[in-house]
C-alpha cells in the first residue's frame, strides 16, 4: 500500500520519490552554514522541482538559509522556490 502512495505521488508530481528520499537522508547532516552545501541544495531542490532559480533569488536564499540555518528544512528550501 504504502508503496502505491509513492507512486501515486510521483505520477500527480512527476518527482521520483527515490531522489526526495536522497535529498532528504543528505540533509540530515548538511552544514546550512556552509555556503557551497547550501547552493548545492538549493541546486537538487529547484531540479527535483522542475524550477529553475534565478541567481538573484538564489543568493537571497543562500543569505537566509546561512543565517538561519538551524531551523531550515527540506519544506522551507521548496516553499521559497516556490515563492519567488
């Protein structure tokens, strides 16, 4: 069952589950203080997302990502491509 919810998410999304597993399990022990990590997240989120981020955007999410690192999640990275 759990395994259709999967596919079911990737058909509605077109985004394999596989990689958000990926990118989540390298998340856990990212340094979001680490600007080079913290572009290349942001790199695999806008690609796992089919969006792509311009680089203003994305040295404003590089600023509040390092400064706020601690409390940043795979969720925060997506909604902020999503709200550009």
């Amino acid at each position: 069952m759990e395994n259709q919810f999967f596919k079911n998410i990737e058909k509605k999304t077109g985004v394999n589950m596989n990689d958000v597993f990926a990118l989540a399990n390298s998340l856990q022990n990212a340094n979001f203080k680490d600007e080079k990590t913290v572009r290349g997240i942001i790199k695999r989120v806008s690609e796992l997302a089919n969006k792509p981020v311009p680089k203003e955007l994305e040295d404003k999410m590089v600023q509040t990502i390092i400064q706020d690192g601690n409390k940043l999640d795979l969720g925060s990275i997506s909604k902020m491509i999503n709200n550009k």
